[in-house]
C-alpha cells in the first residue's frame, strides 16, 4: 500500500523530525501550506496530514483546530487529531474534560461572574494559583496568598481583562535565565522591547476577560513531573521550580534521572491516553501526599535534543533506556492508522 504523507512545515524540532524519518525510511511526503486558502485540494493526493501548530502563531489560533476536525470529517488520517489537540492551551477544557472522567486533577474553579467569584473567594482557603486558560512556561501564572489579591484579579478578570503575553514576567524570567548561562543578551533585549510591543499573537486573541480560573495549590513541591506520552509509549523528566518560586514550566532545570519518575504518574498518563484516545499527550504532574495530580495537559512539549535521551517506558512499565525518537514514532502512527482505516472521530 502506497501511502502518502502531507506535512506542513516548520522550521522546527517535529517538522524535521518527521521528514528526516520519512526519508530515513523511504516514506512518501510532501511538504503543503496549510495557510493556503486550497489546503483541501493541495492534500487531495494524500493520505494523511501532520502539523506540529502553534499557539502562540496568530494565524495558527485562527483556523488550526477548525481545520483538523474538518479534515477529520473527510475521512483523512491527522496528526494530532482532534481528540489530540481539541484542548490544547484550554485549561478551562482541560478542567472538565478531566472531571468528567474523575481524573487525578488537582481542584480547579472557575466562575463566569463576578459575583460567583467574590462568593467563593470569601469562603476558600488560600494560597491559591491563579491561571488565564491559555499561555505556557508559567507565563500566565500567579500565586495568591490572600484573599483581597484573589478579589482584585477577579475584578479585573471581568473589568480589563489580561493579555495572554505577560511581559514584564518574561523580562524577569529571561533576566534569570540569562544570569544562570541559559539566556541570550539578545533575549534579554527582546524582552525589554516586548514591554511596547508585545507579540501579535496577543493582539489577535485579545484580552482574556469575562471568566475567572484558579487551581488550589499543593505546598511542598521543589518540582513537578512532565510525562509524554506518544503511541503508546511514555517519556519524562523532572522539572525543578525557579530559584525563590513555586513555578517549575520554563526552568530549564531539568532532572532526568527515571528513578524519580513515580511509577503511579506513568500509569496514570497510559490510562488517560488510552481513556481519551490521544494519539500523544504531554502531562504536568505535582505530588500532593504522596499521590501524583494532573495540573494540565498539552499536545506537543519541550524539543531541546537531550530530552531525548534519557529512555522510555512502554505500556507495559518495562524501562527501555538511552535514546529513542518519538518523532518517527509519530510518523508510525499515522502509517498504521492509514493501513487499519481508523478515523479517531468523536464517538
């Protein structure tokens, strides 16, 4: 069976991935623009379409998602699929899909007046984490330790709203990181230009307001656990928190050591894949009495190549060390359901 791959490109780690494997391994493709207003038929010919998009890509936010399900709906293979992706950079969604199926999440609220909000404030314990439902790299998050803070970011939760680019945290963050030898003088430089002008990503989705989310906070962590999941496989690392912080995405400070990985996280994130029908998953874990609790998910995760090195374990918990690539992983599941006719739709 002859198949045909098309794979938008990006100058980045899952495009070059994938076409390396694909050439690797004699696999047709072909590279297509799905910013094209004829998408539909420049994919005519194929098979199947993968597109490693981006959420902070203000044409990507437009129409990614619109486009996999309809693609879906055709009856071609897409990677990711909608059940993939659908909650992508959406804790909101994360928070119910995850209730719905009484997932480990930790305890997440949201309120859509301000009134509600107010209400369940002056009755909730504190600290608490305050969150916008999209942004990664701990950009959009904030420890509250008191209620009259939670009263006043709710107020301007529903009042003038927040930008999903934060940039005065970015400043402080890419300051530290380039202080630790992890940062560019010319990072710290765009930062400082981001404070006038910040990406267009964020001016195209506009401010966030009209909702208010907070998770409960669980004390105690110096880290967090970041578990991928691809085709039936898992990978991870340990994330450690910022010096003097509590947030551990965008650290950099990686442990990779397996046996630091608790074995419940790693069955926890095989059973939500394979519950959810994630063709791949990247789960954030913290540890709260001694039990793993999902903080949120998203499709894609964190490229740099030494991530890659540290081993993986199948579904069956056996540990498979040195480096592996989930890229042609990924590449393969697309083949296989190519061969097999299986359309992940949502039913």
């Amino acid at each position: 069976m002859d198949i045909k791959i098309a794979i938008q490109y990006r100058n980045e780690d899952y495009t070059t991935g994938w076409i390396d494997y694909c050439e690797k391994n004699k696999i047709s493709y072909k590279l297509v623009n799905c910013y094209g207003s004829d998408i539909i038929e420049q994919i005519k010919d194929c098979d199947a379409l993968m597109w490693h998009f981006n959420h902070e890509s203000p044409k990507d936010i437009l129409f990614a998602k619109q486009l996999i399900y309809s693609l879906e709906m055709s009856g071609k293979i897409v990677f990711p699929d909608f059940r993939t992706c659908w909650h992508f950079d959406d804790k909101i969604g994360q928070k119910y899909l995850f209730e719905s199926i009484k997932a480990p999440l930790v305890p997440s609220h949201v309120f859509y007046s301000l009134n509600d909000a107010i209400k369940w404030i002056r009755k909730a314990e504190f600290p608490k984490v305050f969150k916008l439902r999209g942004g990664s790299g701990s950009i959009n998050v904030r420890l509250v330790r008191t209620r009259s803070h939670a009263v006043r970011l709710a107020r301007k939760a529903f009042r003038s709203g927040f930008r999903l680019f934060n940039s005065s945290f970015s400043l402080k963050d890419r300051w530290l990181k380039y202080r630790q030898g992890k940062e560019t003088l010319f990072g710290v430089v765009k930062s400082i230009v981001r404070l006038a002008f910040p990406p267009r990503y964020s001016h195209i989705s506009g401010k966030e307001r009209g909702y208010v989310y907070f998770q409960d906070f669980v004390p105690d962590n110096d880290h967090d656990i970041r578990l991928t999941y691809v085709d039936k496989k898992c990978y991870g690392l340990r994330r450690k928190v910022r010096d003097g912080d509590f947030r551990a995405s965008g650290s950099e400070n990686y442990d990779y050591d397996p046996d630091h990985i608790p074995e419940d996280a790693i069955k926890i994130v095989f059973d939500m894949a394979a519950r959810l029908k994630l063709q791949t998953a990247a789960f954030d874990f913290v540890v709260y009495n001694g039990r793993p609790m999902i903080v949120e998910i998203s499709y894609g995760s964190g490229t740099a190549p030494e991530y890659y090195h540290h081993g993986y374990w199948d579904h069956d918990m056996n540990y498979y060390p040195g480096k592996f690539d989930p890229y042609g992983w990924m590449v393969d599941n697309v083949l296989e359901l190519v061969k097999s006719g299986q359309i992940n739709l949502l039913d």
